[in-house]
C-alpha cells in the first residue's frame, strides 16, 4: 500500500462510520457512507493532501485507490 493510500485509510477510519473497516477497492456506492459524509471527507482529504477536490468532483472516483491514485497523480 502507498504511502496515500495509508494516509487516505487513517483518514477515513477516523472520519467514516461504515461499520467495518474501510476497504480500497469498495465502491463508495457500496460502502453506506451519507453524502453529508462523504462531502465532510473529502474537505478533511483536501485539507491532509494540500489538494482542493471539488465535492461535486467527488462522484468520480469510485472507490479510495481511485482517490488516491488521483491524489497522487495531482500533488506537489
């Protein structure tokens, strides 16, 4: 696992209440998390990364390997 994928696994074991624990390659759709959660995550991804992520941007990613591959792609 990438040193963000890690990042982005601490970040969504402390900020999502999915009632398991959070998998890489489980689609957002698929892991019950609100879209008032969602939006409050990706604020705190934005704010850990230094990266602005639109949350309208959001919905393009389908599951956090696709989030971080995209982190990774867009940082310094």
């Amino acid at each position: 696992m990438s040193s963000t994928e890690d990042r982005l696994m601490a970040l969504a074991n402390e900020n999502l209440d999915t009632g398991r624990e959070p998998d890489m390659d489980t689609r957002f759709g698929d892991s019950g998390v609100s879209s008032v959660d969602a939006v409050a995550f990706i604020k705190k991804v934005s704010q850990e990364f230094g990266v602005t992520v639109p949350p309208e941007d959001f919905s393009q990613f389908q599951s956090l390997r696709e989030l971080a591959a995209y982190l990774d792609s867009n940082s310094g």
